[in-house]
C-alpha cells in the first residue's frame, strides 16, 4: 500500500493546504512558521504508530481566527465536525491479490484500486474505497461457498445482501452457510466497502512514525528506571531511541539486568559496539575514526540525578586515532541526532512494522557533508523498504538532482510584503509550481542549485541556458567556424549553461532569475508537447519573450531539436562514423520532424552492435575533434541557421 496524495484542512495554521502528491522520497520545503510541522503532525494523527496520538483537539488544533465560529456552527448543528486529513493509498500488486482471492477477481472494478482514508475533529477515521462490484463480490462469496447447487441458486437470484442473509436464515444450517451468513450479515449492515476495508484493507496499510529532535536519547540510563517504563508504558521520548539502540546491538534489558556471567555480559556488550559500528558509522563521514562502545556499570552517589542505585547502562564513543571514549550523549547535537534516529528505525524495521516516516527537519544540526551522508542514507536504507516525508529549510537537504521530489511550502501571511491575502490562498498552502513560490520559500531551492552548479556548471553575467552538453559543443564549435569565415559566432560575453535536460530548465530559470544583474536567455529544443512550459519562461515573467528562444525558430520544420539545426545527410554521417552504422535518410521511419527522434524508433528495431546505446552526445564530440575535415562539408544554409541564432542572441546582451 503507497500513499499517494495527501491534502490537509482545518488544522493550526492551514485552512487548505491544496491536494499533493508524495513520492516514495518526499521533501517539504519552506521558511520557519510556513507550517511544514503542522502537515507532518496532521499527517501522523491519521494513522500514529502510537494509536494515543491519534485524536484532534478543537481548542488547540483548530485554526485560532476561526475557532469560535467553528464552534457555534457545530454546537447549533449548523455543520458537522471538520475534517482534517484526506490521504489516498494505491493498492500494490499483493494488496490486489489479497482482496481478489477472499472477494473475487472482479471486485475492485478499478485497473489502479485506491482506499482513501479520512479524520478529523470528530476523532473518527473514515474511509471509501472507490470503484468495488457488489454484484460481482456477492456473487463470488456465493458460488465459492460450497453451499448446494440449489441454494446456490436461490441466493444468485437475489439482488441483495439483505434478501441472501433472509434466504440462509430460512434454509437448512449447514457449515458453509453458517460461514457464508456472518459476511453477508455484514455486507448487509454496513456495505461492501467496509468489509473488504475491515477484512483486508485496514491490517495492509501502512502506519506512520513521526521523529523530531525531541525524541533524541540521552545517551546514559539508569537500566532499573528504564526497566520500570517500560513495564508500565509510560516510556519518556528519549527512551525510544535508547531501546532502539539496545536492541540493535543485540541486546535486551533482561540481559543486562541479569546477565547472568560477567564474560557472557562482557561478550555481549563488545559484539554490540562492533554491531553498531559496522551499521552506523558507514552514513558518519564527519570522521572515520569512531567505534561505538557500551559499558554496564553499577551506580554511584555522584552519578548523574536517577542514575544513583542499581546499575547503569552507558553508550560510549571511542576515537580510535587518539585512544579516547566520551559519552554518547555529550558528542554533537548532530551526531546525537544522527545515533538517536538511526537507533530508533532499526528498532522498528527488525520489527518489520509497515510504516511511513516523517521526519521534522532531519539533521537540522549537521554539517553541510553530514547532511549529504543522510540523503544518503534516505537513498540507500530507507526508500527500498519505506516511503518518507521529511521537512527542511536547508539547502543541503534538497537533492539537487531529485526536483521532482520537492513540494513548497508557503504561507502568504508571514511573508514581509503581505498585504490584503484572498481568503483563497490564506494559511499553509502545499505548492509544486516554482512560479507560484515567494523568494524566500525557493531560497533552499536555490541554494542546493547554486551547490550544484558550483560544482558541476558555470553561471555568468549573461547566461546561455542550454539543454545539454552536446548543445554547448555544437554552439561553440560551429561558432569558431562562423568566426574563422569572417562571419558572427556567438559572442564572448555568453556564458554557456548546460543544465541537462529540457526538465531542469524551468526549474533552473525560476530559480537564478530571482538574482539580480543577471541576463539570462534560452535555447532550447521543441517539441509541441513542450509548447505550454516554453510559453510559461515568458508568460510568467520569468523572461522577456525574446529571449526565449528555441531551434524549431531557425531550422526547418515544426519542431526542432540543435540536430536539426544540419541537414539530415550531415548528421548522419556524424552518426556513421561514431557509432560504424551506414544510415540513409531513406533508412528511419517517417512520422518527426525531428531526426533524433526518428533515429531512436530506428535503433529501437535495429539495435546497435553489441545493444550499445544510441547517445546523441558521442556525435557531437565526434564532430567537435573532426571538424578540420567537416567544416568544409557544412553548407551555407546549415551556417546561416547558426547565425540567425547567434545574431538573435547577441542583439540581447
């Protein structure tokens, strides 16, 4: 079961958060005060992996500004409760073949089956699952029931399952109409949808774990206290993380307690710190120096408060380099958090729980690299077991080449300029539009971007934006050429951006153009599918319509991509000699104006030697190193092409 959509109402600072998707990876992004903890904390109350956390409270949950009209509306019967989260699940391949064999193959009529779950204020979770065949479940109950041939009959010629619950009351009792009778004396009572729901559904779905900075452990505890909590359940935040952190190391409380013999305890407790070294420290590459230690000690009058009788129980940290142990919990806030979170998630996954995990500003209090190591560990622990959700306002906890991910998180009315707000876009609002965001809710945006292209791009006071490396060797080549032949090139003040693909360029436009002296234009391909997101650079602002500029305004035909920019003889060529193929113009299929596009459904029927890939790059570095020998061979109509291009650029310096 996935949760793909969430949407949030009537809930501390949102009045409508706006429906959104969620990924298997899903970043919030936004200011302090956007109200980014607010979505987590109604999303957890859906379904807490600790059910007491599971009820809304008007008083303190309820929008303040709105509250005492709520409350009227309510107490006069005007409305009823509000509703606070509204999450649809996709069923996976298992979840459909759990409903089909107790239901039958034709229950979910739904190629795509959903359950949509929803709570709020009334402290009662509802759900409705779209799209269920009574006929046909009803049907399938009855005819695999083993009842007999006559019955069986009688009862598929009832519509119903209140006149099939009669009809079994009236017939002779057997031992599979006593099986059959209580199903449809539900079906009966409270629908279809709530007995599949009830029978399959609701144990199928995922619970949700939500971590903050307040559940981090302390690193030290006394085991006879810590013992006492958790016989009586009434376990302090901390102690979460520190049982986790026991039990990872292949320990249990008992053990400790009563060990038993002190080389068993002894045994024990090296094999956990080598346990937790080798599962931990792997995502800290703050330092490689680092084992972890535990030490079982008994307690003395100067220990710390509570740790003062019985025995205690020490997490420690050794440095390998300098042969020294500190506490656990007096390392960084950083490394606390990193252990306390870790510790708690693998408590968790040995219990193999199907959760969904929120994370409220996960490694707010690492370094820059640190957070890197936990995007890495999001990648490579979590996501193949678990969806995740996590909120951030630091630029290094966006995945510069993950995007998509993302979802903006704003509230108009904290912004410094907000004014006169529609009642429309008042409160927490859910964004993926980058457009729509203020500057301050893209700054992480920007900064994992401007991280990225500081690394990998080049950024200038005038900004070429390209789709890909190829583009820039062809413009930079071809404009030598032009140059060489006493004609205009592209001038020198261009700084050429590849930002690799057509996906990134909206993204990557929104973004740098929110700084100032920067003179950025486009040339990018087109295909008419295209046509809305190249409009929007320029409809939205983002740049002067001049400047954005595509191939299919030079080359010949509807769409274009820089390929197209040569007659299809040339380029073909280019792509003999790479890749040792003999490819005609007469050889690809009809259909794109575009030659790349005809080159793959070519390569799709007639691979490559060996299935190598058709990559348009290897051309375009084929003809940046022959272009002695190919220069000659470019018309004076592909040249122009170039020209009209550059000369349409350079009118815009």
């Amino acid at each position: 079961m996935k949760l793909i959509k969430v949407r949030v109402t009537n809930f501390q600072s949102i009045q409508d958060s706006n429906e959104f998707e969620i990924d298997d990876i899903t970043c919030l992004v936004g200011k302090n005060e956007a109200g980014k903890t607010a979505l987590l904390k109604a999303l957890y109350r859906l379904r807490p992996i600790n059910e007491a956390d599971g009820s809304f409270d008007v008083t303190t949950d309820y929008p303040r500004q709105l509250v005492t009209d709520y409350e009227d509306d309510v107490a006069a019967g005007r409305r009823e409760p509000a509703q606070v989260i509204e999450a649809t699940f996709a069923f996976d391949s298992e979840d459909v073949a759990a409903v089909e064999e107790v239901f039958g193959a034709d229950c979910l009529e739904n190629t795509n089956p959903i359950v949509i779950l929803f709570h709020g204020y009334s402290n009662t979770r509802k759900f409705r699952i779209p799209n269920i065949n009574a006929e046909a479940t009803l049907r399938h109950l009855v005819e695999t029931a083993g009842l007999p041939a006559q019955l069986s009959t009688e009862l598929l010629a009832l519509e119903t399952a209140e006149e099939m619950v009669d009809c079994l009351a009236n017939a002779e009792q057997t031992e599979a109409s006593q099986e059959l009778a209580p199903i449809l004396e539900s079906i009966s009572e409270q629908g279809i949808q709530y007995v599949v729901y009830d029978r399959i559904v609701r144990d199928r779905m995922p619970v949700f774990l939500y971590f903050d900075e307040y559940f981090q452990m302390k690193g030290q505890d006394n085991l006879d206290a810590l013992s006492q909590r958790v016989l009586s359940q009434d376990l302090e935040d901390s102690d979460y993380p520190m049982l986790g952190l026991i039990e990872l190391a292949g320990l249990s409380l008992d053990v400790l307690t009563r060990p038993g013999a002190t080389e068993i305890l002894i045994s024990k407790l090296e094999a956990a710190g080598n346990q937790l070294t080798r599962r931990v420290l792997p995502y800290w590459s703050q330092n490689q120096h680092l084992r972890m230690k535990f030490d079982i000690r008994p307690a003395l009058p100067e220990d710390p408060p509570g740790m003062n009788t019985g025995n205690n129980v020490w997490g420690r940290v050794e440095n390998t380099k300098y042969f020294v142990s500190t506490p656990l919990g007096t390392r960084s806030r950083g490394f606390v958090w990193f252990f306390s979170f870790l510790a708690w998630y693998q408590k968790l996954r040995r219990e193999n729980e199907k959760l969904i995990l929120l994370l409220d500003e996960p490694g707010l209090s690492l370094h820059a690299r640190a957070q890197a190591d936990l995007l890495r560990y999001f990648e490579k622990e979590l996501k193949p077991d678990h969806q995740l959700i996590y909120t951030t306002h630091s630029p290094f906890m966006v995945d510069p080449t993950q995007f998509g991910r993302v979802r903006i998180v704003q509230d108009l009315s904290i912004e410094s300029e907000s004014e006169d707000i529609p009642t429309e876009k008042q409160g927490t609002k859910v964004i993926t539009e980058v457009l729509e965001a203020t500057p301050d809710s893209l700054f992480p945006l920007q900064g994992a971007l401007g991280y990225e292209i500081f690394q990998t791009l080049f950024i200038g006071p005038n900004c070429l934006i390209v789709e890909g490396v190829s583009d820039l060797i062809y413009i930079q080549v071809i404009s030598a050429l032009l140059q060489a032949k006493g004609k205009t090139g592209l001038s020198a003040d261009w700084t050429i951006t590849p930002v690799g693909g057509s996906d990134k360029v909206h993204t990557f436009v929104a973004l740098i153009g929110a700084q100032s002296n920067l003179n950025i234009a486009v040339l990018i391909d087109y295909q008419k599918k295209d046509k809305q997101s190249i409009e929007n650079l320029y409809k939205e602002k983002l740049l002067e319509q001049k400047a954005v500029l595509t191939y299919a305004n030079f080359a010949p035909g509807t769409e274009a991509d820089i390929e197209d920019m040569f007659d299809p003889d040339f380029y073909l060529e280019l792509v003999n000699e790479e890749f040792g193929t003999s490819l005609t113009v007469n050889d690809l299929p009809a259909g794109s104006p575009r030659i790349l596009s005809r080159l793959e459904k070519y390569f799709e029927n007639n691979p490559l030697p060996k299935h190598a890939p058709f990559n348009h790059y290897r051309p375009a570095r084929y003809f940046s190193e022959n272009i002695g020998s190919l220069g000659n061979k470019l018309t004076d109509s592909q040249l122009d092409r170039f020209q009209q291009a550059f000369d349409a650029l350079n009118s815009l310096l």
